[in-house]
C-alpha cells in the first residue's frame, strides 16, 4: 500500500447539514472538531456549498478538500461531507438513508415548514444514521423501526419519547398494543 495514502477509518461523515432555499441553516451537525472549529466557521463553509451547488444538476461536488454529496427537494437542500479521499458512494448511501427516512416521517412531504414542525424526529434520524461520524445504518426501514415514529406521533408523544430514550421497550411494546 501507498505510504503517503491516509489510514482507513470508520470516521466517514465529517459533517450533514440542511438547507432552506436561501442557503439559511436548518439543521447542522459537524463529526470533526478540527474541521470548522467556530459558528462562524462553520456557516460560511455552508454558504459557499450553497453557492457552489443549488443550481448545479450534479449531486456530488469537492471544496475547500472536502467530497460533499448533496439532494435537493422542493425548498431544503441536503448535504452529506466526507473528506477528499472518502468513497462517494458511502456518502451517498447515507444522503439517501436520512432522505428516504425523512420522506417517510414527513409523509412525502419533504419540505422546510414541515421539516421544521418535526424537528425532534429529523434529529433522532440523524443521530440514528451517524454516530460521531461513524455510519451506524444506511437502511432507511431499519433507521425507522430503530426511531419508532409512528408511535412518536401518536397523542403519547412526550411518554414514547421518553420511552425511547431511556430504553424502556416494554412501555412502548404496551403501548402500541393500545392502538
């Protein structure tokens, strides 16, 4: 192997972010703490993606020696970061995972007012997805069950999520035994 070609790492993603239409931030999460340190930072690399892919028809584009792969739809603009050696189609199978599981928890309705009126759920997806920059799940039905929104939705919201994070099964079992 290569001396001069970096070690292999389970550290894939170094950043996902959403985007509305203006290139304002909806939702950030940055893995790497080296990357972009500060807010600042971090909003002007967003602001020059935006500018570099919102009228592109690409889905992959390289800045500043980063691989961003990256989806639109209707008004939000999705983004995936690896760094420059990083396998797209690793990225992209993540890009597809928190799409396809966004598009079911908003019921088809991928865009910026009801991705903001669930905000809570987008989160947990995400954070179902990736782990500190590591790929936990590219499957969007096992991304689901593992989130169990369908019960999240239900007017016991505040005890399933509860539920949820505490790891107490047997309630949300007895639960959707209710419904």
């Amino acid at each position: 192997m290569d001396s001069t070609s970096p070690e292999p790492s389970l550290y894939t993603v170094k950043a996902v972010f959403i985007l509305d239409n203006d290139g304002n931030r909806l939702l950030s999460k940055y893995y790497d703490p080296e990357l972009y340190p500060s807010m600042k930072e971090q909003k002007t690399f967003e602001k020059n993606v935006f500018n570099k892919t919102h009228k592109a028809d690409n889905e992959i584009a390289f800045l500043e020696g980063m691989t961003i792969v990256y989806k639109s739809s209707i008004d939000l603009f999705f983004y995936v970061v690896g760094s420059a050696q990083e396998n797209e189609l690793m990225l992209m199978s993540v890009l597809n995972c928190l799409f396809d599981s966004l598009s079911h928890i908003l019921r088809k309705n991928v865009e910026r007012r009801c991705l903001l009126e669930n905000m809570e759920g987008v989160f947990l997806v995400v954070d179902e997805i990736i782990d500190g920059g590591v790929i936990l799940e590219s499957d969007p039905q096992q991304v689901l069950q593992k989130v169990n929104y369908r019960l999240m939705s239900e007017p016991a919201y505040g005890f399933v999520l509860f539920d949820y994070i505490t790891g107490n099964v047997e309630a949300q079992t007895d639960r959707s035994q209710l419904l």
